[in-house]
C-alpha cells in the first residue's frame, strides 16, 4: 500500500536498490523528469525509459499502486501542490492555536530531510565543493536568495573563488560567459520555481558546469540536468514554506567543506582576523598604527 501522504520522490529513492535493472530505468526516466513522465500513457513512459509497458505497470505496482491511473492520481496532487501559492495554502490551513503545530512540524522538516536524503550524495558534493581548482557559484530565487548569500558568505572564508550570483537578472549573464567545467553551480530552488534560475542552471549545464540542486520534495524542473539532488521538506501548518531545513543542508555543506581541508580552513581564518584587525579602528588605537 502506497503512503499518499509522503512525497513519491522519497519512496522511490529510498526504495531504488529493490527494484530490477529494468524497474530502475523507469525510475531514473521518472525522476529525469518528475512529475511530467509519469502523466502520459504507459505506452509514452515506457518508451522514454527505453523498458517496456508491462515493466512500467510492474514499477508502479511495487510502489504501492493497484494501477496506472491510482499512480497518476498521486502525480497530479503533488503537481497541484507544488503550483499552490501562499494565497491557495492559506485556504487549505486548519485554524489551530499559532506556535506549537509549526514548531513541531519544523523540527519533523529538518529531521525527515536528513532521514532521506540520498545516500553519498552530501558527501560528494561536501568533496566537491571543497576542491579549491572549482570555482563555486551560488545562486537562489525570490525567497532563497539569502540561503545562496549565507553559504557563499561562509564558503568564501574557509576556501577561495566563491561567487554569489545577485543582482539583476541581465547581470547573470555576465557571468555565465566565463562559466564551464572547471565551475561547480549551487542552486535553491523551491516551490513556485523561477524560470530564470532554471535557464541560468541549464545555460550552465550546457557550458560543461556541474550543477548542485537544493530544492523541496517536489523538485524543481533544475533536477532534470543537476549531478546532485539535495531534497528538503519545507511544507508547515502556514500560507509559508519553511526554509530551514534549506539552511540545515546549507550549513551541513558549510561545516563539510570547512573539515574536508582544515588546515587551508584555519589558514583563511587566522588571514581573516589579521585583516580585520589591520582594519579594525579600535585595535589600530591600541597599537598605535596608523590609519591607512
């Protein structure tokens, strides 16, 4: 019996070493393209799989659904939710006392976020983005921006040839011009995805780049041409997503790459405290240096 309630996302990744060789093309075909491969025909699914029909009805069949139109039923409410706006939530919100459901739910986010995962996957781009020959560009939406600020702010101390990708859009083009295999994208994307970013992140992707996705249990569209996929549930008792288990994957990364290589990390940072006590105007009084 499939668990209408959890993200099919999550059921097929944690489930992805039951199925057969053939059941994983459908599911990698699937996750390519989430949720859109799985609301044609059968006949459709199985050929961008490269599997055939029977084998699709049998993929669907193991995660829980007594048929093809049960299954798309489940594609279709998620579509829905990762298209509601704030405004459509607040209609959907139970009225119950402020604080306590939110809370709860925040901590259950962060929890079940780091419960699901994939396997490796923080690992490898913790290996990545600590690989000072890369040169990281982050980059987050209307509401992400400032995860995308925040951890650039803290990867720039501990490594070197860390960009935050703000502005105007018009100015993102700028940089896409020097970017190819030698830069590692990291995008925050939730629900209701920016086409901007998405074609900023598939610019990249095309130019050789590798692409890091941050996003919610939905996925954004970036999921289709990301190396690696960092899921986190954001869904609270609100008109609001939550973002932080966002952040908690965010400073997961920060504190990875920080150990990854600790001395180049005490490096910068004892460079950094030199700097600002050359700067600090107080610490100049003290020892009697001149003002620059």
């Amino acid at each position: 019996m499939a668990d209408l309630d959890r993200p099919l996302l999550d059921d097929i990744r944690d489930r992805l070493e039951e199925f057969t060789a053939t059941e994983k093309k459908a599911a990698h075909a699937l996750m390519a393209n989430y949720p859109v491969q799985g609301l044609g025909t059968v006949a459709q699914f199985a050929d961008a799989a490269g599997v055939s029909s029977p084998t699709i009805l049998r993929f669907v069949g193991r995660l829980g659904y007594s048929s093809f139109a049960s299954f798309q039923h489940k594609l279709r409410s998620e579509l829905e939710s990762q298209l509601n706006s704030p405004l459509a939530r607040s209609s959907q919100m139970p009225q119950t006392p402020a604080g306590d459901p939110h809370v709860e739910q925040i901590l259950d986010n962060i929890r079940e976020t780091f419960a699901h995962l994939p396997a490796g996957e923080l690992d490898a781009l913790v290996s990545l983005l600590a690989d000072e020959r890369k040169t990281v560009h982050l980059i987050g939406g209307r509401f992400t921006d400032g995860l995308a600020r925040y951890m650039a702010a803290h990867l720039r101390i501990v490594r070197p040839n860390v960009i935050h990708v703000a502005g105007q859009q018009g100015n993102w083009l700028d940089q896409l011009l020097g970017i190819g295999p030698k830069d590692v994208i990291v995008v925050f994307d939730i629900r209701r995805y920016q086409a901007e970013i998405i074609q900023f992140a598939e610019a990249a992707a095309r130019q050789g780049a590798k692409v890091a996705l941050i996003t919610d249990s939905w996925m954004s569209p970036v999921g289709r041409i990301a190396s690696f996929v960092l899921p986190a549930r954001v869904a609270v008792p609100s008109p609001w997503d939550s973002s932080l288990a966002l952040m908690a994957i965010a400073e997961v990364l920060i504190a990875g790459v920080t150990r990854q290589n600790q001395e180049r990390s005490l490096e910068r940072m004892r460079a950094l405290e030199a700097l600002r006590d050359t700067h600090d105007p107080e610490t100049k009084h003290r020892t009697g240096q001149p003002d620059i």
